[in-house]
C-alpha cells in the first residue's frame, strides 16, 4: 500500500465489496452441484478464498474487509426466506460447510503476514540485492 491515494482506496473498496456480493450470491446457488458430492461447494470456496486472497494483496485491509463483510451480506441474503416462500441455501451439512468454511477462510486470509503481499521491497533490500553479482 505504497502512496494510494483515497481515490484509489475507495475505489478499490468498492470493487472488492462488489466481488464479495457476488461471490457470496452465487457461492449459495452453486454449492449443489454435483449431487452427493457437491463439486460446487469445492468451486465457491476456492473462488472465495481466490477473491480474499485477491483483494488482501490490493489493498490491504482497505479492500480486504468490504470484501469479507459483503460476501458474508450476499450468503445472509440468500438464508433467509424469500417474499414467494422459497429458501436458498437449506439447512444441512453443506449449507454449514459453506458458511463456516468461508468464515474460516477470511480469517487464514487475514492471518497471513503482511510481508506476503508487499510488492514493493523496500529500499534496504534493494540496496541488498544490488550487491549481488548477476548470474
């Protein structure tokens, strides 16, 4: 998070709140596929935790909590009953699996030291890598 402006803070936030939403919207109609062993819930985990680890390296955490709080406002969306009387996401084991999961997700993602996502050294190891010789 080298010299961003707020602009680019806000704007980054507002992407990754956007991504979380529709991850978590579409995490809940995908996770059936496949039957008895749902495929589709392998599918939204890793795009989840592809979106948290995405969003973390942006901006640090200015990207990474709009992700998480969206994506847990997208699968609160679908729990809960519709105006026609239809339910989304059901109660059974890979409903929890889902929501627990990711949960568990956004806190690996958040743990992961900082370091990890630096993509600008800084200028001590710069200075230590000019003194290597070149192979």
């Amino acid at each position: 998070m080298k010299n961003e402006s707020t602009g680019d803070l806000v704007a980054s936030a507002a992407l990754s709140a956007a991504l979380g939403l529709v991850i978590g919207v579409a995490g809940a109609f995908v996770i059936r596929i496949g039957g008895s062993f749902p495929i589709g819930l392998a599918v939204a985990l890793i795009a989840f935790g592809a979106g948290a680890l995405l969003t973390r390296s942006l901006a640090g955490i200015w990207s990474f909590a709009p992700f998480v709080v969206a994506a847990a406002i997208g699968i609160a969306l679908t729990a809960f009953v519709a105006p026609g009387g239809d339910v989304i996401l059901l109660v059974d084991w890979v409903t929890v699996t889902w929501v627990l999961a990711s949960g568990v997700l956004a806190v690996i993602v958040a743990a992961l030291p900082r370091r990890w996502f630096n993509l600008w050294p800084s200028r001590l190891e710069q200075r230590e890598h000019e003194d290597l010789p070149d192979m």
